[in-house]
C-alpha cells in the first residue's frame, strides 16, 4: 500500500512526523515514491520535502542493486532524485518507477511530475530483483503490462474464439549481458528469448496454427532498448500444437514453443518484428528461481508426511476391520414397567478374557416430555454383578419462534472389557420414578467390537493434514504468481490537472 494514500487524510501538522515515522520503519523506498504526491498536497512543505527527498536519494543510491558495478551505471532520476540503474549499456531508455518519467532525459512539462501510475515497490518481485535460472543469475531491470485480446480457431465448434487477456513482460538482464523475458500470463509463467530462425515468415491473421493476439502497453518501468509509449500496440502469434524447438540447457526439461511479436507504428504498420522461442516454467522452478529454496524443501516434507498418512490410513482400517472381527450377536427385548421388579434379559458366555462387547440398547415408546431410567447390571454365576450402568431415556417437545421441536434420546451404546471368561446374565430394571411407566426394552450385544473414535481421529488428522498441505502447494502458487505487476493509482488532489498519457510516455 502506498504511503502517500495513508497520508491524504492526515492532518498538515503530522503529516512530516508521519513520513519521518515511515522511514525509521524502514520503508524508505515508498516514502521516496510518496514524496511528489506530498509535494503537491501539501505545498507549504515542498522545502522540507526536497530536503528529505534528497537525502533518500542519497542514502538509497547506494543501496541499488546490480549485477556488475564495472558496467552499471547507478545515478539519480534527474526529476524525482529516485535511485536508479542502467545495467546494460544498450539500453537507450530508462523510466523512472517512482515518477514515470525517462529518467535521464525527462519532458520538460511540469506536468510529468505527478506520475498518475506507479509500480509497487512493496510487491514481491519488481525492479531489480535477482533471479536465477537456467544456471544463470539474472536480474530484472524493466517491466510492462500489456493488455488485449487473443484469437483462437476452435476445431470442435468450427468458429474463432476471442478472450481478453492481461500479462506482466519482465525485461531480465544476466551477468554477459544476454537480454530474456520473464513473462505472466495468468496462472502460467514463460522464460522467453530471441532467436533467428531458419526460415523466418510472419503468418497471415487467419492462420488456424497460431494463437493471434492484440496487445496494448498500460505501463512501462525500468530500462529499454527503445522508448516505450503508453498505449503503443503489439500484435502476436504463437504456434499451436507441440513444442517444435529443443530445450535449453540447464532449463526445464519441456521443448521451446515459437512466437512472432510485431510492434506497430503511430499507423498501425509493422515496425519491428521479432521471433521469441518460450519454455513454461512451473510453480517449483519458480520457487527456486525466487530463491524460496527454504520454503520449498519445508512443503516436499509435509508431502512425504503426506504420503505416509495416506499409506498408514488403509493399514488402520485393516486393523480396525481385524479387531472388529465381529462374533454372535445376542439380541433379545422385553416389556418393563416402572412397578416390575429385576428381569434377566439375557446371558452372554464369555470364553476368553478381556473381550470386548458393543452393548446397544433402545426403548420402542417414550410418552411427550417425560423420561425413563433403567438399571442394568452383569451379574456372575454366583450372583453378584459385576458391572452396572444406569441408563436414561428421554423425549421432549415444545415450539418456539422457528415452529415445533422434538428432541429425544432413546437410543445408547457403549463398550465393556470383560476381564474373566464365564457366564454373566443381563440383569435390568426400571427406576419407579420414571415418568414413563411402561415400554419395551431391547438390548443387543456383540463381542470383539472396539471403539472406532481412534480410526476416526486418525481420519481427521490426515484430512487435516492434506487440507494444510493444499494451503502450503497454495502458498507456493501465490509466490510463483507474485511476479505479476502490481500498478497502483496514485493519489490525484481535486483540481489537480492530471497528465495526458501521451506526454507521460513522451
């Protein structure tokens, strides 16, 4: 976010202190960049204001950086004092990304002062950002964002097919001086260069093998090799089908696919043209190339531990299926009453210690807001009980502001371990101050069962854990797409006259 839009609303007597506040935090670029706006709100500061501007200038143009300070030329924008960098001795144009202006041979209209787009320096990847790729160090030292429409000839539908498209061209620069393009497309990034080629033609507009675009310039910063206009127009043409060209080497292991960029005159005219050989580059490569290194090697960990979940959960269930084996299920239901005594429902012969039963037990009728408490009791041949669970049923009814309500439990499991092997028999009865009096009581029992609560945690957590991981394979996307220009609208004072974006370009 740029400083000078937090600063609009301030208050004239804090608007310096404020600025000052945003340089101790060490955003001493964006403040340099918010300078000219502050100028022409707040005149009666302009004095101070160059001061600052100057010595920003002064401390941050040491701090460019370069990929060879024999042949870059650091120097100041002659109308904003932004530190800048020319890094290859062809280029013939350098704009200044705090005002938009050439930065060495700037207009005379005063105008040009107040730059009605700007890059943001707070992004991820701008202006004179390292990469590395195909075993080479590059920098970026310019950047456009084009705008326009590709044509497609669809073969199902038999028709063209036109989409409106915007992309980020990164003009990167290496240590020999050897001029590529880091290009955004989308969801997709392209590592372009030059080349000749054997038989260079430049396909008719009607070719169904090539993708035709129409592109327009919406912004330009950095060095050219010529001086970019602000609406200038690019038409493209890009072969369709499978890679037709071999990879380079130390890049991705994909085939070179081959364009045609035709710059146009003031006419409209074929100006210059150009064939561009491009390789995609994926998410990952792009992770590296940024130098997120770290970052990386933390999500192929989570990917591994991944994997591992995913291995481990079929072997849980297997386990969970053999533990569950299941035996003879005894069912069996009576009538109770809350004035009958004990009933012995059922006896369950237990032939190896420490089995485990699923116990479920129901009752068919429950009267309208009243409840029923049964007591239920194993007891051994001799008599005496060896587990007791008390048992409570219940239906309530009522209406509120959403209508009727019923709620009721007359359903309840549970699991018991059975320590000695013999024969236990099921003993209930019906607590005499039930409000419900009489019902039918029915009780299912099944050995070797175990709970299913662990199996269904260690589910979760590895759903948890793919869900995290898609967040970090998400992360890495965002960081690979974060070479996407971000240009902002600075702020423009009401009555301000604004700029014509031809003379901005001029």
């Amino acid at each position: 976010m740029q400083i000078s839009k937090r600063l609009v609303g301030m208050h004239p007597d804090k608007v310096l202190d404020a600025l000052q506040h945003h340089i101790d935090a060490g955003h001493e670029v964006s403040a340099l960049q918010a300078i000219p706006d502050l100028q022409v709100q707040h005149p009666q500061f302009h004095n101070e204001l160059e001061q600052q501007k100057a010595r920003l200038s002064a401390r941050l143009i040491d701090g460019v950086k370069v990929l060879d300070r024999k042949t870059a030329e650091v120097f100041q924008c002659v109308n904003c004092g932004g530190p800048l960098a020319r890094q290859n001795p062809e280029s013939k144009h350098v704009i200044c990304q705090y005002c938009g202006c050439d930065a060495i041979h700037p207009a005379n209209d005063i105008r040009l002062e107040r730059w009605n787009e700007a890059l943001d320096l707070e992004s991820r990847f701008t202006v004179g950002d390292f990469f590395q790729y195909a075993n080479r160090r590059w920098q970026a030292i310019g950047v456009q964002l084009f705008s326009g429409s590709l044509r497609e000839y669809d073969k199902e539908d038999k028709k063209w097919e036109t989409s409106n498209v915007r992309y980020t061209s990164w003009w990167m620069l290496n240590e020999h001086r050897e001029l590529a393009w880091l290009i955004d497309e989308g969801k997709c990034r392209y590592w372009a260069e030059k080349y000749i080629p054997m038989e260079p033609f430049n396909p008719d507009s009607s070719d169904r093998h090539y993708e035709h675009g129409q592109w327009k310039l919406e912004f330009a910063a950095g060095e050219f090799s010529y001086q970019p206009k602000q609406g200038e127009r690019h038409d493209s043409a890009e072969h369709l089908g499978a890679s037709v060209l071999p990879v380079r080497p130390g890049g991705p292991h994909a085939g070179y696919q081959v364009s045609i960029e035709t710059r146009l005159d003031e006419n409209q005219n074929p100006k210059e043209i150009e064939f561009i050989r491009s390789q995609r580059i994926d998410d990952s490569e792009m992770f590296k190339a940024l130098g997120k290194d770290p970052e990386l090697s933390g999500i192929n960990r989570w990917k591994r531990s991944i994997n591992m979940l995913l291995v481990a959960l079929p072997l849980l269930a297997v386990i969970a299926f053999m533990i569950n084996r299941g035996g003879e299920v005894i069912s069996q239901s009576v009538g109770i009453t809350s004035q009958s005594e004990e009933v012995v429902l059922q006896t369950i012969n237990v032939e190896e210690s420490g089995t485990r039963y699923e116990f479920n037990a129901s009752v068919s009728q429950l009267d309208n807001n009243s409840w029923m408490g049964v007591d239920l009791a194993l007891a051994n041949s001799e008599g005496e009980p060896v587990y007791q669970k008390y048992l409570e049923f219940w239906q309530e009814s009522g209406r509120d502001s959403d209508g009727p309500w019923l709620e009721r439990q007359s359903n309840i499991q549970w699991f018991v371990r059975i320590d000695e092997p013999g024969a236990y028999r099921v003993v209930v009865s019906v607590e005499p101050s039930s409000s419900t009096k009489v019902s039918e009581f029915t009780l299912r029992a099944e050995p070797n069962r175990s709970s299913s609560l662990p199996f269904m945690l260690a589910a979760g957590f590895t759903v948890f854990m793919v869900i995290m991981f898609l967040m970090k394979i998400s992360a890495v996307k965002s960081v690979a797409a974060s070479i996407a220009v971000k240009v902002k609208k600075r702020f423009e004072p009401e009555g301000q006259l604004k700029a014509d974006p031809a003379e901005q370009w001029s």
